[in-house]
C-alpha cells in the first residue's frame, strides 16, 4: 500500500496558514536562502536532474523546459505561472494558492534567480476571487519583508511579481493563448515554433511553467535532487496531489508518489459512495480517455497511464457509479469544449460544434442510427488536425466511451429516449427538491 | 464619453497604476475591463471609449478583446451573480437540479437579470472546485456543496440584505462591482478572512496525519522525511 506524503498540502487548514508568519514558521524561505547562495545554473542542473515533471497535464521535464531559454543577451526574460487552473475536474492549484500561497510565491523567486528573470507573472483565472486576494496579499507581505524587489536578502537579485487575472476562458490555459491573453489580446494560440522559450512573452525567452510544478521547486531545492528521485517512480519522480471528485466517499485532495493506483486512492477514500459502483473514471482530466474499474490497478505515474490508452494529466480523478448516464456525461463535456473552444482553427470551432449537436440530439432521444457513425468519424476530422490541444483533447472522453460502452448510445437510439434516472447520481437526496 | 469629470479622473488614476503593473501599456487591458465593470456593471460603450482611448487601441480592437471573455458582460449585470456549475460532474451531481431550481425561483434563465437588478443567472462552466460539487460562485466567491434548497437560502439571504457567507472567502459576499474592483488588482482588504482550506482539501492530508505517517511540516523545516520507506523496500 502506498502510503500518503503531504508535502505541497502540508500547510493547508493550518491556522493562517496564508500568511507570511505561518509560512516562514514551517520552514518557508529555507530554500530560498539556499537556492540564493547557489549558482543559477546549478539550481537548474538540480531540477533537471530531480526528474521533476510538469504538473500542468503535459508532464514535460521542468528543468529541461528552463535550460530551452537561449543565452542571455542582455534583454528581459521572464517566468509566466500558469494558475489558469480549468481542466475539468482539476482542483489542486486553487486551493494551494488559497491555503498556501508563499509556497508558489517561493518557487516563483527560485525559479526567477535560476533563469535570470526580473519581472514574473503569475496568469490567475479571474473567477477565483478570493484566490486573487491570497496571492496578492502574498506578494505584498513578501515585498515588505524584502523578498521581493530590488536586492533580494542581499543577494543583489531583483525580481518584480505581477499577478494577473484573465476573465473566463478555458483556452488560456493553452501557454500561448496564455501568453496572448497577458499581452491584452484574444487568448487564442499561437504557432509553434517560436516556442515561448525563444519568443514568448512580449516576444521575449519565456518559461510558463503550473502552479504545483513551481510549488515543488523549493521542496527539490532544499532536500535535493537525490531525495526527490527516492519518491515515486523512476521516471515520474516525486509527490504529486490526486484530486478525486464525484462518487465517492470522501472526495478531495490527496497528495502522495507517484505511481498510486486508483484502487489505493479509492480505499483512502472510502470507496465509491456507499450502495454503488465504479462505472467508469477519468484519470487526468475530461481531456484525456475514460478508465472502467478495469484500469483500477494502473500505477498513475506519467507512462503507465499513457500505455494504459489516456494520459495522466492533471490527477484530476473524476468518479461516476452506476447511475451515471455516460452519454450525458459525454455530451455534457462536448458542451464545454464547444463552448470553450476559441473559435481560431476549423476543426475545433466546427467539430466540437457538431459533436455537440449530435450528441445532445441522442441524449434528448432524437438520435439517428447513423449517429453512430458519425461520432467515429468526426473526431477523426479534429485529433490531430486542430491548431492546440484543446481540439486534440475534446474528442477523448467521447471516442473512449465508445469503445467502453457502445450498447448505451445504441439504446438511447433504440428507445428514442435517455434510460437512466438522473435524480440518482445527485449527491442530496432527491427529497430536498 | 459620458462619464462625470470625478469618476474619469478617477478612471484614469486607476488605469495609470495598472498599467504601471506592466512592461507593456496593452497588458493592462484585461484588468481595465474588469475596473469599468467596477463603475457601470457591464462592459459599456464609454468603457470601450475609455480602454481604447487610454491603451491607444481602436473601439474594435478593445470590443474583440471584451466579447472573447466570459466575465465581461454585455449587459448590466445584477448585483449578484449565480453561477451554478453545470459542467459534467458538477452539473450530474445536481448542479443541474441547483439551476432549475434558481431558474423556476427567480424567473430567468441563463445569463438573464432579474427585474430588481439583482440577480443574474449564469451556467458556468468548471470553477475547480470538483471536490466539493455542487459549486455555486456568487460573484465568483465560493459556495460549495450546495443543494437547491441551500441555494435558494442564499438568494434569499441576500435578497433580504442578510448576512451571507461564502464556504471559502470573506465574511459576506460583496457586489459585483465591488468584486470587480478587487479583480482589476484593487486590494480590498479581505483577504485575511475566511478559511485556509475546506474540509475536502485536507482530507489527504488529515489521513496522512491519523496513520502517523509522513507528516511533514510537522516536523518543520522540511528536514527531508524517508518517504514511504517501508514501500520502497517491499517493492525490492
């Protein structure tokens, strides 16, 4: 049985634990001190060499993200967070950033002295408000106390942070959409290459790293490379923070190495809520293809998933029993994509526009037998042909469901009707209607 | 531009110290929307006037930008926004339940004001906040597991000018305008109330604790643990 490890969620619930007082009371800004006395690059040799990869779904080695900068030429470069946090399912940067914001606040400052930047971002989504408050609140306090501005503890190293808002759109979770949206534009994506470590923020050498990748970074810093590679699996190394939401007992935040399965987190859970069971999950997010109670046993490390047929993503582990109608559930994120999708390229405007229509028709009952066919081909029309991965993702959930359940969307078609009893997956009793 | 010389002067003041937040002037577009909506309740045609004529923009440009974002309205907002989350897993946990019944209660529908001004309506997409569905953000502070009685309880909290708390944020949900101010980078003072975390957010955490496990930050300073020790050498 893995056993759990709070590092990152170590602080959280503790009295005041935003404040700079109960931070620094926890051994918050050690790593700081020492990463100041280090060389730059040495903090990014002991990164790379931690194997730490990014938290934000991708699972690209950070370190190795920070050494893509080219050289210094004088110019400005700059460290962009991505706290855009909006995958559905995916709730751990939030509350980090609300219980526990020095944290994110001290990697930020390690990792701007490491790439030699002065003048950092952290890309807040604006429907978070009380977030935004945590986060300034931090960089004020951390300003006073002389850990931000000109000549850091001494060291000579000057870093600004700005904390940013956006405004409600999913797609600027995407780094160059990101990028855009900072810059006062559309979030919509940009052509890669340049990548932002050649031409990112205002065309400068820029690295856009998660909220949680930054938040390891004094962990690593402080206990070292060595220590970080003992936890989890020799290449996802480290903790990391599963979030598990919906049917089960006690949904939350647990934070432990990498290469847990779904059956341990399950047990730590409770179990699927009580009188039910597992019909299917989504182990990274509502991007990445569903899992049944047969994928219970995969370690939920980078690679185990991605040869178990979907991706890691975000540990963002959605659970839905037996009640759940996958078709609505399929549609019901169809509906997000369509509605998130930001309209640049051809395939995602349009594919998840029809997808939607289709799928909400065999929902409502009116579905055709042709249907079938044509959620098999249109997905085809966008993986792989749409501009960022937003378009590559949105098909995931359905085009796995298919393969899962095919009988459910025939029987909606066959009965001209939905079968399930949407009132038994809620999670208050019907009574209190 | 029709507004009063005080509340320009006061626009521009405001935008100055945003647009100093940044290298670039055009950075501090997104949050100078958000402060307009701070004044009028919605994305107005002077606050298009006013955002172009500061960031020296066009009408067009600033107007693509506002109608790409969720947040900025097109319409004056109620004082409240409800936003009940109706993706997936929220809105089959009953989110969906929670948005009828707001909808029956109040008489709009989606994104649609109510005739006193307010209430607006909104189905939002996922506010992370999975693990403690169904969500509701009241002007983007949370309200979580909520139910359709729970929900009307806050409509009528707030309609009443009772006390009205969020699950994770300050002491009483303020106003739209208010919590645009605070959006556009404005502090407001409220960020020592409420919580540190729900009870979802720590539930790992506590479970770590109760096995007498690896516990970190107990033992401060983070002086490194051996971490599932006892894992590892099994696994050998």
């Amino acid at each position: 049985m893995t056993a759990l490890m709070p590092l990152l969620t170590s602080r959280w619930g503790n009295p005041e634990s935003w404040t700079l007082k109960a931070y620094e009371a926890t051994g918050g800004y050690e790593a700081l001190a020492a990463a100041l006395k280090m060389e730059p690059a040495a903090i990014i040799d002991t990164v790379k060499d931690s194997g730490l990869r990014g938290r934000g779904g991708a699972g690209f080695p950070t370190g190795v993200k920070w050494s893509f900068l080219p050289p210094p030429d004088g110019g400005p470069r700059y460290l962009v967070v991505n706290a855009d946090e909006s995958e559905p399912g995916t709730c751990k940067d939030i509350p980090l950033m609300m219980a526990d914001p020095h944290s994110l606040l001290e990697g930020v400052i390690i990792t701007s002295f490491a790439i030699g930047c002065h003048h950092a971002f952290i890309y807040l989504r604006g429907e978070v408000v009380h977030v935004y408050r945590r986060l300034l609140n931090a960089v004020r306090e951390a300003k006073q106390a002389g850990l931000l501005g000109n000549n850091i503890k001494g060291s000579g190293f000057d870093l600004e942070v700005t904390v940013h808002t956006g405004a409600g759109a999913y797609i600027c979770g995407e780094e160059t959409a990101l990028l855009d949206s900072l810059e006062g534009r559309r979030g919509q994506p940009r052509l890669k290459p340049p990548f932002p470590a050649v031409a990112g923020l205002y065309a400068r050498p820029t690295v856009v790293n998660n909220v949680e990748s930054i938040a390891s970074v004094p962990w690593i810093v402080k206990n070292g490379a060595d220590w970080w590679k003992s936890i989890g699996t020799e290449k996802s190394t480290g903790v990391a923070i599963y979030s598990l939401s919906g049917h089960v007992e006690r949904p939350g935040q647990y934070e432990a190495p990498l290469g847990i399965t779904m059956r341990e987190l399950l047990e730590l859970a409770g179990g699927v809520r009580q009188g039910h069971q597992l019909k299917f999950w989504m182990p990274g997010g509502s991007s990445t293809p569903m899992f049944t109670p047969e994928q219970l046993d995969v370690p939920l490390d980078y690679d185990s998933v991605a040869a178990a047929g979907s991706m890691l993503g975000t540990r963002a582990l959605q659970c839905f029993d037996e009640t759940v109608c996958v078709v609505r559930a399929v549609s019901r994120w169809m509906d997000f994509y369509a509605h998130e999708s930001c309209g640049k390229c051809t395939p995602c405007r349009e594919g998840t526009f029809w997808l939607r229509s289709v799928l909400r028709r065999i929902e409502a009952g009116g579905g055709r037998p042709e249907d079938m066919q044509i959620l098999q081909d249109i997905p085809k029309s966008i993986v792989g042909r749409a501009f960022c991965p937003l378009g590559d993702g949105a098909p995931s959930a359905l085009t796995s469901s298919l393969k899962f359940f095919p009988e459910e969307y025939a029987r909606h078609i066959e009965l001209g009707a939905c079968p399930f009893d949407h009132a038994a997956s809620y999670l208050f009793e019907a009574v209190t209607l | 531009m029709s507004y009063a010389p005080e509340t320009l002067r006061a626009l521009k003041r405001d935008a100055s110290q945003i647009m100093a937040r940044y290298p670039s002037p055009r950075s501090a577009l997104l949050p100078m929307l958000h402060l307009t909506q701070s004044i009028d309740g919605y994305v107005s045609p002077d606050a298009i006037a006013f955002c172009a004529e500061t960031l020296d923009l066009t009408a067009s440009e600033v107007s693509a930008v506002a109608t790409f974002y969720s947040q900025f309205k097109r319409q004056p907002n109620g004082q409240y926004t409800l936003g009940v989350c109706i993706t997936s897993l929220c809105g089959l946990m009953g989110g969906d339940a929670i948005y009828e019944r707001l909808s029956e209660y109040l008489g709009v529908g989606n994104d649609q004001t109510t005739d006193d001004g307010l209430f607006t309506l909104e189905k939002i997409e996922c506010n992370a906040a999975c693990d403690y569905a169904p969500v509701m953000m009241v002007n983007w502070e949370f309200f979580d597991n909520q139910t359709p009685t729970s929900a009307v309880e806050v409509v009528e909290a707030l309609r009443a000018g009772r006390p009205c708390r969020p699950t994770r944020g300050p002491d009483q949900v303020p106003t739209f305008k208010e919590v645009s101010r605070t959006l556009a980078g404005f502090d407001d003072g409220l960020a020592n109330q409420g919580p540190s975390a729900g009870a979802p957010s720590v539930v790992g955490k506590d479970l770590a604790a109760a096995q007498g496990g690896t516990s970190v930050v107990a033992d401060a300073a983070g002086s490194a643990p051996a971490p599932g020790a006892a894992d590892k050498e099994a696994d050998k």
